[in-house]
C-alpha cells in the first residue's frame, strides 16, 4: 500500500514540502494551527513569496479545479496521526529572545501534540534545524506519549532549502540525509524519497547527532566564507585593492570556488544569523565552546557591514544626513523571496531614518513585509519613484530588476547622480558612463 505522508507546520518549509510531496505521488495531509494560513493554503495560494510554489500547490491541492486533489489540509491533531504514514516535522526553531540558543518550543509542542495521537505504527521525522542532542530527547519523549509505543519512531532529516530555490531544491536536492535508529527508518525514508534517488541524489545514512549537525555545519561554512570575502574588502579599502577581483581569482582556485564570494553587505534571513548562533549557544553547553569561537568573528564582521554601509553613505552626502533624501533599492534579505528577517537592507534603511535621513525604499516583492517591521521608513512603488529627488542611492538587494535599471532615466530624476553598491551586482562602467559617481564595497571609487 502506499505511503500516506503527513507535514506538520506549513510555514515556508512545511508549505514547500508538502506540495512536493504531492508532486511526488503521495497523498498528502498538511497541519497548522493557525487557521487562516490554512484557509489561504486551501485556495492555492501561500503565505509567503516562494517562485513555483503556488503553481506546484494549484497542481495538487484538493477542490482546485483541474489539481490532482493529492493535498489537503487540517487544524485536526487525531485526523493527522490516523492518515499518515510518515509525519514530518517543519516547524520554525527561531532564536530565543535575548540570547543565542534556538527556541525548541515549537518543536517540542508539536511534537508531543502529534505522539498523544500515535494508536498506529508510524516514523515521525524530524526537519527543523534543532540543536544536537534534540531528537535524542525527542525520541524518549515520543516513546513515552505514544499509544503504540515502541511501533512509532523517529527519525532526523534536516532541509537544506534556499530561498527563491525551494521547489527545486526539494523535488531535486543535491543530498538527502537521515539520522535513523533501525533499517526500517532508513527503508521508508528511501521510499518517500524513491525519486530523487532514482535521479543520482545521494542519500547519506547517519545517526542522530550527525544529522542534527549537518545543517548548522552548513549553514556556518557558508557564513564564514560569506564573511571571509567580506573581511577582505575591508582589507581591500585599506590598501585600495579590487575585492571582485580579489575573488575572481581565489575563486578558480577549485578547492576554494567562486560561490559565496561576492562582498557586500553581509548575510541575513531566518536562518544563517540565528544557526550560527544556536550552534554557538550548543557548543558551550556541551564543553565545546572554543571549536567555535571563531563564529563569534564571523558574525561581527557580518554585522559591521552593515554600519559600514552607513557610514559609506554618510560620507558621499557630505557628512551628516540632515535633509537628505536617501534611496534604498531592495528590502529582502536577499532576491527572488519576500523574507525580511534580519535583513542586511533594512538594517542599513533604518539606521539612517535613525541618523535623519529621509529614507525612501523599493523591493519588487518585500514592500508589505518591510512596512510592518519598519512602519517609520517611506515606501515607493517603483525604482524611479523611489530614486525621485535622491542624493544618493543604495543597492541592498541583488534582484535581477535592479541590474536592468536604466542608469541614463534615472539620472534624470536625482537629486544627485550617486550610487552605492552594497553587493557589487551592478555594471560600475555602465552608471559612469551615464554620469553616476559610483561606489562599491571593496573596490576602487573609480
């Protein structure tokens, strides 16, 4: 008989998950608690800005004219355990408010919500990003709560999803990893994921606290690679050297590689900023804290970009922001998406509303998001609009939309013809040649 799949938590993995799923042949039951992105789901659409996604959700979700009514969803914990086969876990693991460790009681809720209605045999797996040693715990909890006992299991499979990606990246992941406990874990786990397998995905069989680690080790190579070339465009604006082709070079090195080296001003989101963190916050609670004090560098440097972005556009408006009119270009912590937690962008915007400046931003897609974490900040509906009457603009956010501006118009429109690169994305001789003293992290001012 077929696999019955279960998704608990259709935020932005859960929802991506299940619609993959679906695609994939499963019938599919997702869970939220909060009704309305329920009812937003049932109608096809999402509660978030993912390319693909509400396409993939229209294909499958059941009552959509044409859908092959795989998908559905419910609120109901008892219907949840009784349909699935397999539940995965996809709830948010956000940082605990006023210190580094990550919040497991999403997690922990869910989990124990979910083993109360356990009558049956059943694998739950875990996906969100935990601390290691979690489903170790989580294991002995679900066995105490669980009607069926020692037939319900749990198994580890972390998500490597980036934004603006995710579809593809879960219908064709470059690697599956599991922590299982017993072959029959391993054995359903091949089974969901049967396709991707098929297609030469690796699949990486470990225990639980390898696959708990997986992400966060990830999640901080990346950072401090990001970091790395970001520490030499530091360097870089000291001795006046060129950090793009500074990493160029570096970069056809195929032990280091280009990916991850273009500087700027740092990385955000929901969840580099907040792994590194947790997995700093673990490593101390372990005995293990000095593995990872070099984190502590790379996050500094990280947010330093930030200030030092301000401080680039406080000195090409003369000094002070007073009557100034400054245009930021991007609100998303990166492109293609419409998340804008821990936003480099809005950062940078907000600390210069705060040092007076009169701040005007446009995304194409974060505009509603940035409006509710920054109230204050003035919004535009288009890139000319934005720009209108200007002393400087900034470049925040690498959206293909920005690198088709037409620097000739546009200078028609500011009040000064400066632009500041903050993630050297941008053709510099294209705006010069248009009359635009330009600017970028790490390079040369001409």
């Amino acid at each position: 008989m077929a696999l019955k799949i279960t998704v608990i938590g259709t935020g932005y993995l859960g929802a991506t998950h299940a619609a993959a799923m679906a695609e994939l042949g499963f019938e599919v039951l997702g869970l939220d608690v909060v009704p309305e992105k329920i009812a937003l789901l049932e109608s096809g659409r999402t509660p978030m800005y993912e390319p693909g996604l509400e396409e993939l959700l229209r294909r499958h979700v059941a009552g959509i004219e044409g859908s092959s009514g795989r998908l559905r969803f419910t609120t109901d914990w008892a219907e949840i355990a009784e349909f699935g086969d397999v539940h995965f876990v996809c709830v948010n693991t956000p940082q605990k408010q006023g210190e580094y460790a990550c919040d497991m009681s999403y997690v922990d809720s869910a989990m124990e919500s979910l083993a109360k209605h356990l009558h049956r045999p059943a694998l739950v797996v875990g996906k969100s990003t935990v601390p290691v040693g979690s489903a170790e715990r989580l294991a002995a909890r679900i066995a105490e709560l669980a009607p069926a006992g020692g037939e319900v299991e749990l198994a580890w499979n972390p998500e490597f999803l980036r934004e603006g990606f995710a579809v593809e990246d879960t219908l064709h992941p470059d690697r599956i990893v599991v922590g299982v406990r017993s072959e029959r874990a391993e054995k359903l786990l091949r089974e969901v994921y049967a396709a991707p397998v098929a297609e030469g995905t690796p699949f990486v069989v470990t225990d639980f606290p390898t696959a708990e680690l997986v992400k966060t080790a990830a999640n901080s190579f990346l950072a401090t690679k990001i970091s790395f070339i970001n520490a030499m465009a530091e360097v870089c604006e000291a001795a006046y050297g060129d950090v793009v082709k500074l990493a160029e070079a570096i970069g056809y090195d195929e032990r280091i590689g280009s990916k991850f080296l273009r500087a700027g001003i740092g990385f955000g989101g929901g969840c580099l900023p907040k792994d590194i963190r947790a997995f700093m916050a673990r490593a101390g609670e372990l005995g293990a804290d000095q593995a990872l004090t070099f984190l502590r560098e790379i996050d500094s440097i990280n947010m330093r970009r930030r200030g030092q972005m301000v401080e680039m556009a406080r000195d090409a408006v003369g000094g002070s922001f007073l009557g100034k009119r400054v245009a930021v270009l991007g609100a998303t912590f990166k492109p293609d998406s419409d998340d804008v937690r821990d936003s480099p962008a809005l950062n940078v915007a907000g600390q210069i509303h705060l040092q007076g400046g009169q701040v005007t931003v446009y995304d194409p897609k974060g505009m509603e998001n940035a409006k509710r974490l920054f109230p204050t900040l003035g919004y535009a509906e288009s890139a000319a609009e934005a720009v209108k009457g200007a002393h400087v603009v900034l470049h925040l956010t690498e959206w293909r939309e920005f690198r088709e501006l037409d620097p000739a118009g546009l200078g028609g429109v500011v009040a000064e013809r400066m632009l500041l690169d903050g993630r050297n994305a941008l053709d510099a001789a294209r705006w010069r040649e248009a009359g635009w003293t330009f600017r970028a992290m790490g390079r040369p001012a001409a």
